[in-house]
C-alpha cells in the first residue's frame, strides 16, 4: 500500500510504502529535509521535523546531495553561509544564488528539483 505524503519544504507529494504512524520519521526524496508524521486520519500530515537552523540545513544540504549523487565544490561554506543569512532575513533558506525569496526558490529550488545541476554541471 502506497502512502502520499506532503512535504511542507518542497510542497511536493512523494509515496511511502511502509506503514505510517504518528511520530514517525520520514525523509523527503525530493529535497532532503527531515519530517515527522503528524496524522494519519483523516489524512497524512507531516511537518518539517524540528531542529536548530545550523542542524536543519546541513542536515537537508548533506542529504539531498547523497540522494542525487551530488558533490559539492569548495564554496560549500559560503552557500550554506547564505542560506543561513536569508533564514535570518527572510524566514527560509532561500536559494543562495536566487534573487527572488519565493516558494519555488526554497533551498533546493524548483530548478535544482528538476534537474538543473545535472543539465549544467553546477548550480547557476
């Protein structure tokens, strides 16, 4: 039995076949970030699990790179260092290399998502 959970990060949708209860941890196969299970009925709700900022980025940064096969390049530092500076400013980790602080734009966007750094080697 396939259960849809909704990942409140990347807003998207992803299948869990093993049983769901609450309190169980998930990770979300499309950005990396840690959840927990809130509710099961009347349907499956999930939060970003709670940790600090420093722990909650890294911790998506490193993931999210071990499920794509990514590697990341010396300025690994300075991209989460921007991160953390836009969590300050503006409530999220925001894309670094984005100018615009939107839904789509939340560390790693939409075009990451979908396969950007794959197409072009890199991040913008």
């Amino acid at each position: 039995m396939n259960n849809k959970v909704y990942c409140p990060v990347c807003r998207v949708s992803f299948a869990v076949r093993e049983p769901l209860e609450k309190g169980k941890e998930l990770i979300c196969p499309v950005c990396g970030a840690r959840l927990e299970i809130e509710a099961i009925e009347p349907e499956i709700k999930s939060r970003k699990k709670p940790q600090t900022p420093d722990e909650e980025i890294n911790d998506r940064v490193d993931t999210f790179a071990r499920l794509k096969g990514y590697v990341f390049g010396e300025n690994k530092d300075e991209v989460i260092d921007g991160m953390k500076q836009k969590k300050e400013r503006y409530g999220d980790f925001y894309c670094p290399c984005r100018f615009d602080n939107v839904p789509e734009n939340i560390c790693p966007c939409q075009e990451t998502r979908m396969g950007d750094v794959r197409k072009n080697g890199s991040c913008l």
